[in-house]
C-alpha cells in the first residue's frame, strides 16, 4: 500500500472518530438543552428526563418568617377556635385571615366565628386526628392554615404545602405569631402527578384566593405567578430522614386532588398513611362534565386507592351513634360519585 493510500485511510478513520464524537457531544447536548427554565423550578420536553428530574429534586422549605407589624395589625387579629369548640384546648391559636372580598367564605367565616368548615373540623380533630397519637400531619392545599395550625396547636409535626404567594404571606404570619416554626414545615409548592408547567386559574364567578386552580400550561417562558410544582414522592426522604412511621393526610386543591395522590405512590408505599381527608366534590364534577384524560385520571386514582386497600366513608356520616369508619358508613364505589361530600380514605375495619 502506498504513502497515499494509508494517508487516506487514516484520514478516513479520524473522520469517522471526529463525527462520532460529534454526534455523541451534540445528543448529550440536546438531552441537557431540552431542559426549559420556566417560573416554578425546571421542566422538560422529554418524559425520561422529566421521571429523572422529579426523583431528583429536593423540596426547599420556607424559611421566611420575619413578621410585618403593618401586615399583623390589618389580618391577624383572629383566634382559631376549633380547639377551644371542641374543648381539647383553653389555648387558642392565632391566625391571619384576607378579607372577604379577597378570599370568599373562609376568611368570612374566620372573622365571623373564628372556624371554618365546623362539621368537618368537629369530626378531624374530634375523632379522627385521636386515634392516631403518633402520626404527623400532611396538609396539602393549606390555604391560610385551618388545619394545619390547630394542629400544630396540639403539638404535632405538619408537614404543609401551598402553592399560591399571597396565601403563604398570610400563613407564615400566622405560623410566626404562634412559634410553631419547629413544629410547621411549610413549602410552597403545587404537588401534581408529574412536574410540569402551571397557570393558576381562579373560576370568574368565585376569583378567590382558596379557588385557585393549577392549570398545565405549555407556556414554560411566561412568568407564571411564581408558581413551584413537586411532587408528593419529594416529600419522602424529609420524612425518612425524620423517621416518620405515620401520617394523617388532608388534601383540598379545588380538583386536582387525583393527580397528587398519584404522583406520591411511593411514599403510600413506604409511610403509613392511616387516613386521607379528601376534598371530593370538585372531583365528581370532573367525571361528570370534565374531559376524557380528566376522567381517566380520576379513575387510574380509584384503581390505585382499591390496589392499597383504602375504603371512603363520609365526613359527615348520617348515622352519629356509629363510629365514622363503620362498615355501615362505608360508600360503594358508584356512590361515591353520586353523593356530593368529602370522604374519609382509611384502612379501618
């Protein structure tokens, strides 16, 4: 073989090492560039990138809690009574409620009788919330802290998430007034079924702050309200890491409830969640005037809480005699899209 033939040879295979190479930087590159900044942390375009990021992320608790006199004096001049209703405590917390024109009946109720959702409440703090002494809290959708602060009040560990600013403004007041910042781990954060791009929505007939909604949205480079999305699987190494065995779970987020029960299935499988106190009516709507995909998630929950053994029994049960998780308060299935109210999930029998 002569000089030039081996020259074109060699010439031929560094051409072939240089192009593979280049492929290689240019796919790993596509790979880490369809990556997309957007408002609420990172998304991606692609769906094993997305699985990867969401295993990955670490939620980053709140930890601004400097109070603001001026914000004090004009909302949080309010007890929570619930505890003082119930007579489990002649302690009452304080709390920040908005006023009505920003946030409905909750903060109306709040001003007018110190409690909100009373039928409720009476039954979570009355006799669910003590039959589990040990569990901690999580609160999903804690709006301005109905829940989590009277619970944080009877000395439990909460574990709560809220997605919208203004809200979180009002709660870490309320938080802060009381010292329960050991006691209230707050992050403000949408939980979904998968991370994604989100819009907050709120109804034009009922604009308040407790009626926002999460909408995906494919617009990942607008501004979004600040909005951060996790999921409930990035909760499980903070409770690990607390060594929680048990939890009490309550989650009201104005239909997308589904989607968060499902993006947490590992954490279901390795914590003892005992009871779920579950928002269902906006959830009923979705079967029967929402979309397919609606829909099909919806039921992909039902599946998995029948997979886990959950059985769904009324909040407020017609029967008072009886015990809230009796078999004879247990829905059926085809009623529990039939009868509007919020359920009980619980493995009790």
């Amino acid at each position: 073989m002569n000089f030039g033939s081996r020259f074109r040879n060699r010439f031929y295979s560094i051409s072939i090492g240089f192009n593979f190479i280049l492929i290689l930087i240019v796919f790993i590159g596509a790979g880490y560039y369809t990556k997309l900044k957007t408002s609420q942390g990172e998304t991606w375009r692609s769906d094993t990138a997305a699985a990867n990021f969401q295993k990955q992320l670490q939620l980053k608790q709140w930890d601004y809690f400097e109070i603001n006199d001026t914000f004090v004096n004009e909302n949080c001049q309010l007890e929570y009574k619930i505890l003082e209703y119930l007579d489990m405590s002649k302690k009452t917390p304080q709390i920040c409620a908005a006023t009505e024109a920003e946030d409905g009946a909750p903060s109306r109720n709040l001003h007018k009788e110190g409690i909100w959702e009373k039928r409720f409440q009476t039954v979570f703090f009355g006799e669910v919330l003590p039959m589990f002494p040990e569990a901690v809290f999580i609160d999903i959708g804690t709006q301005l802290g109905t829940y989590t602060i009277p619970v944080a009040a009877l000395g439990k560990t909460t574990y709560s998430f809220e997605p919208v600013r203004r809200t979180v403004e009002f709660l870490r007041h309320s938080i802060a007034l009381n010292n329960f910042n050991d006691r209230i781990h707050l992050y403000n954060y949408a939980l979904m079924d998968s991370i994604y791009c989100v819009q907050i929505t709120r109804p034009v007939s009922n604009p308040y702050l407790g009626r926002s909604i999460m909408t995906k949205t494919d617009d990942c480079n607008q501004k979004l309200d600040g909005v951060n999305v996790a999921v409930l699987d990035n909760l499980l190494p903070i409770l690990k890491k607390d060594n929680v065995k048990q939890a009490i779970l309550k989650i009201d987020i104005e239909g997308s409830e589904a989607k968060a029960i499902l993006g947490g299935l590992k954490l279901f499988r390795e914590i003892d969640i005992a009871v779920i106190q579950m928002e269902f009516h906006v959830i009923q709507s979705k079967m029967r005037d929402g979309t397919k995909e609606e829909g099909e998630i919806v039921m992909k929950f039902i599946e998995q809480m029948k997979e886990m053994g959950y059985k769904a029994s009324p909040v407020v049960r017609q029967n008072k005699n009886s015990k809230w998780y009796a078999a004879k308060n247990v829905l059926s299935y085809d009623k529990l899209f039939k009868r509007p109210t919020d359920v009980l999930w619980h493995r009790l029998s």
